[in-house]
C-alpha cells in the first residue's frame, strides 16, 4: 500500500496555516553592548576547532579507501592549515576552507561531520566577535530596532535587515532582538494545499485476496472458500498542531462454507463487513501510527445439508444438522468476524508501517538530510489538517534569512493540488544552493534544467567570434547570488556576481538582469524571455555618471555576447499535464489550471483532467 506521506515532494502538500501571528511583536530589552570575545577565548576556541577537525580526520582514516576520499573531498588538510596559521587566518579564508561541508551531498548531514562544522563555526564566531567594533554593533543593533518596528518594509529595508542578522549571527551578538524581528518581520513561503481525494488517489490499494481455510469448530471440519476485498481512503481528521490522517479500510469478505461432522455435512454462507480505522499523526519531525480498530460483523445463512443416509434417516440426520447449524450461527459469526478481524488489522498495519518507512526514509534522503547538510533545513515547518485536506507550511529562511513579508494574497484554493510560493524561498534556496560557487556561463543550461526546466535552444546559432572560445564564468556573490521578483504575469531574475573570470584572468564584478514572462500554454508552462539580458556593474546606480570604464566595458561586451549565445530564450517549466508517480490512473491526470505571479507570489493551481 503506497501510503501519502506529507513530506514527499508531490504527496507532501505543504500548506498554510498562517497562524495569525501578524501583529507587531513588542520588543524586549535589547543587548546593551557589543560582548567582544578575549584574545584568550579566541585561542581556546582555534585549539578546540583544530581538535575538532582533527578528530573527524582520524575517524574518517579508520575507514579506508573510503574515509580517505572524504578527507579529500572536504579539504581537511587545507582546512586544518587555515586554523593553525599564524597570525591567524582570516574568517573569510577559514570561512572558504570550510565550505565543502556545506556542499549538500549525501553524508555531509552525519554528526561526526555536523560536529566538526559546528567546532569550526563557534571559533569563527569569536573570532569576528574579537575584531568587530562597537560602533558597527551599534548601527546594526539600530537598524534592526529601526526597521523592525515599521509596519511594512521595502525590499531595500528587508534586505539591509537581513545583512543586519547575518552581521549579528557571524558574531554571536543579540539574538534575542535578531529572533524577535525575525519573529515580527519573517512569515512562511512555501504553502501547500492536497485535497483528500489525491490522498487517496495516491494509495496503491490493496489487491482482492483469496480465502481458503479449513478448521476444526466442535468436532466438526469446516471448510471455507470466499474473497477478502479490501479498499482504503484517506480522511483527514482536523488538527492544528499536526497532520493526523485517519487511514479508512473497508473489508466486504463474501465466504461459502462446508462442515462436515459424522455423517452429515452443512452448508453455509457468509458476508463480513468491517470498517478499520488507523490513525497517523506526522509532523515535519516525526511519525506516529496507531494500531489498527475495527468494527463491524458477519451475516450468515444456512443454505441445507446432506448426509450419507438415505430416506427417513438422512431427511432427520440433516433435519437436526441444519437446527444445530443455526443454534450456531451467532458463534460461528463471531468467530468469523474475529479472525477477519485479525486478518485486516495485521495486514494494515504492517503495510502502513513498511510504507511508511519507506516514505519516511525517501523524505530524510531527498529533502531534509541535504538541507541539513547546507544548513538550510527551516525550523519553522508546520503541518496540519481540517476535515478536507491537508496543509503545512514551511518558512524557508536560516536566522540571517527573511521569508516572506506577509501570507499570500489569496488562499490555496479547492483544487486537487494548489501551491503558494514566495520568492524569498528562491532567493534563500539559492543563497544556500550556489553562494560563493563559479558558474559557467555554457553551464546555464544544465543549471537551468537542474532547477526543473529545460532550456529550448533556437535551430540557428550565430557564429562565434574568437572571444566566444575562451570559458566565461561566474563567481557568484555569497549573499543572495539569485534574487527573484515576482510581479504581475512576469518574474525578474537579478545574477548578482562578485567577479567575472575570462580567459582565465579576473575582471570586475557584474550583474545580470533577466525578465521573463510566465505563460501557460495548451500543452506545456513556460518562462518566455522578454528582451535582452541586462549587463551592468553592481554599483553603477550609484555613481555620478552611470557609465562604465576600462575593463568593465570589455567584460560587459564579452558577456552580453556570451548570453545571447549561450542562454535560451525559452524554458520549459513543465509539461501541462503533470506525470505524478503513484497516483491510481483511474482518477484521472491533472493539469495545471492557472499559474499566476503578482506581489511576489507564483500562485499554482491544478484540476482533473477528464
């Protein structure tokens, strides 16, 4: 049975309670001071990083080959060099020795690993508390003090918020006021929305399971041949503080019987009817299943006998047969029902369980264990249910990170799936995903399909010049390497770069501007580019006269150029028609109804197609 756990991608219908927590919150004391860290505690967390890391590496050494690529793949030689410089390192470099541990693969979320990053993360922390200054605590302890209490904020503010978190997190200062504005200016953005029919669309149902049994009731041998037909559906029970799906079962069990005692052999019929109830409660952390209950009972019905006598012998031979039949038939019902009983309850509850697991454990390998290993995995992840369907939502965002300002504009609405996604999730998801990397510009395309599209590349080319031969690539900023906008019918993609190599030689940063029309075509979603790709320094708003000088005019050039070749003016997002593993064909594919993007939300409903 393929049971829908809430947290796979596609059964996992994360959604909004929005829990009316919008009112400013009130704000307690703040931190008087900047708490600078002692040269002595800086030293003292530097011994304790390098032991840390020092103790992965042995751990890792124990387990051959094997341990000898991870030592390799993480740099912990490098990494072990940058913390015992001297003077020390400084917490950029150490910050980017560290940052293969924040690759996302599989096995970076292992707690030798999480406990050698942490270790270095604490001596980090100090250190940069050692070296910041009061003046600087004191303008971002103000401008969150600032900022925060306003009612609605711009993005310019909300994004000097965060740069505010991130510079009090990176050094251990006020996080009390940092939860606090976090707490009054941070709201979900990712909302989900499944109806209880797609629930049960997505159980795979049990298959019709002959019976045959043969046993022995009062001297009697009984022997039974019928059906076990069983169906399960999904009702969702309402809670708000988890998701509790009550699991259906329906079990119509029709049994023809014979017992055969001495010399005479009865005949019987019988219906069992049961309803078993398994209740599942799943949180974003956990899973609880209850043992299967049920009710109902057995109908049966006498249909003769025979007997091995002939005339007046056998008619009373099979006249007291079928009277003790039916003096019977109450225990006999109740035995029947017992063991169907039985029956039912071992085989739903072992499916759930094993399907569970397994749903479970697809959940921690695809989704949270990579998130966790990225530090990115939200704290604030909620799952409930009202008497229809099943919601939860997620607030995407690290504590230097915002989510959304507010919840969406409109509710999911009834579909079979309806989804609300934010654009501060793509913008934290990258953050964590690209910050700091290099990308090259003929890798766009794989980046792009990587993402969930695929990139429709024009039948003619224009002709390379020679400059086109030579990689371009970008390094990406740390902070919000990809910004999205979501306004009404279009999105706008700002690349944001901290340098551009070409021809192997570093040129001055520049930033990419895209605008792409979402359109939903009859038979695929699609990102349509509208115009040319924007090329310009990232300060150039800012300068007395908004022009470009010496390098900057050869690697916009060159760039640009490269753009128009190597990026397609057209994704596809998705087919219409949406594929979904594990939904029963019988109710029907779903296509997307209506993709909408305004105020900095992409509103996804979907319908059955029939």
């Amino acid at each position: 049975m393929n049971l829908p756990h809430p947290a796979q991608p596609i059964a996992v219908c994360l959604c909004l309670t929005l829990f009316a927590a919008h009112a400013t919150p009130s704000y307690a004391e703040p931190q008087s001071g900047l708490i600078a860290a002692s040269p002595a505690e800086v030293e003292s967390a530097r011994a304790a990083a390098l032991q840390g890391v020092q103790s992965l590496r042995d751990t890792l050494a124990q387990q051959g080959t094997n341990g000898a690529q991870w030592i390799e793949y993480l740099g912990l030689a490098g990494l072990q060099q940058k913390l015992a410089e001297t003077p020390p390192a400084s917490a950029g470099a150490v910050q980017g020795a560290l940052r293969p541990f924040y690759q996302g693969d599989p096995g970076l979320e292992r707690p030798p690993l999480l406990a050698a990053r942490a270790v270095v993360m604490d001596y980090l922390t100090k250190l940069r508390a050692a070296q910041a200054s009061p003046e600087e605590f004191a303008v971002n302890v103000a401008l969150l003090q600032q900022d925060a209490a306003s009612d609605s904020l711009s993005r310019e503010q909300r994004t000097r918020v965060a740069d505010a978190l991130l510079w009090l997190h990176q050094r251990g200062q006020a996080a009390a006021l940092a939860a606090q504005t976090r707490s009054g200016l941070s709201r979900p953005n990712l909302l989900v929305r499944a109806r209880e029919d797609l629930l049960t669309a997505y159980l795979d149902q049990p298959a019709p399971e002959p019976v045959s049994d043969v046993s022995h009731v009062s001297g009697a041998t009984v022997r039974s041949r019928g059906q076990a037909n069983v169906t399960v559906e999904v009702a969702p029970q309402p809670n708000d503080t988890q998701a509790v799906l009550m699991l259906r079962s329906h079990m119509v069990m029709p049994l023809s019987s014979r017992a055969s005692k001495g010399p005479a052999t009865v005949f019987t019929r019988a219906q069992t009817n049961l309803e078993g109830y398994t209740r599942v409660e799943v949180t974003a952390d956990r899973y609880v299943v209850s043992p299967t209950q049920s009710s109902g009972g057995t109908c049966m019905q006498v249909d003769g006998a025979c007997s091995k006598f002939n005339g007046l012998l056998d008619r009373l031979v099979k006249r007291v047969a079928v009277k003790q039949a039916n003096e019977q038939r109450a225990s006999g019902s109740q035995r029947i029902t017992r063991d169907a009983q039985q029956q039912l309850h071992e085989e739903i509850d072992q499916e759930v369980t094993e399907q569970l697991a397994e749903d479970w454990e697809e959940f921690q390998r695809e989704l949270r264990r990579p998130l966790i290993a990225r530090g990115m995995w939200p704290d604030n992840t909620w799952l409930r249910t009202d008497a229809s369907s099943l919601w939860a939502t997620v607030e995407l965002a690290t504590a230097t990170q915002l989510g959304a300002p507010a919840g969406p504009p409109s509710p999911p609405s009834g579909a079979p799936i309806s989804a609300r996604v934010h654009e501060s999730l793509l913008v934290n998801y990258a953050e964590g995903y690209i910050g700091g990397d290099t990308l090259k510009v003929s890798e766009l395309e794989s980046q792009l399909e990587n993402f969930g599209g695929e990139a429709e590349v024009p039948t003619e080319t224009k002709p390379r010049k020679p400059e086109d031969e030579s990689d371009i690539s970008i390094v990406m900023t740390y902070r919000r390497p990809i910004e999205v906008r979501f306004l009404e019918g279009r999105a706008e993609v700002s690349i944001h770069s901290d340098n551009i190599i070409y021809d192997e030689r570093f040129y001055p940063a520049m930033d990419i501007g895209l605008t792409y029309e979402i359109i939903l075509e009859a038979d695929r979603l699609v990102a349509r580019q509208i115009g040319e790709a924007i090329v310009a320094a990232p300060d150039l708003a800012s300068r007395p006269e908004p022009r470009h000088y010496g390098q900057e005019v050869t690697i916009r050039r060159v760039l640009r150029n490269r753009l128009k070749r190597d990026l397609p003016p057209e994704i596809k997002i998705s087919d219409r028609r949406l594929v979904i593993d594990g939904i029963d064909p019988a109710y029907g594919p779903l296509e997307l109804q209506r993709v909408q993007s305004a105020d900095g939300w992409l509103e996804v409903e979907t319908v059955l197609a029939r």
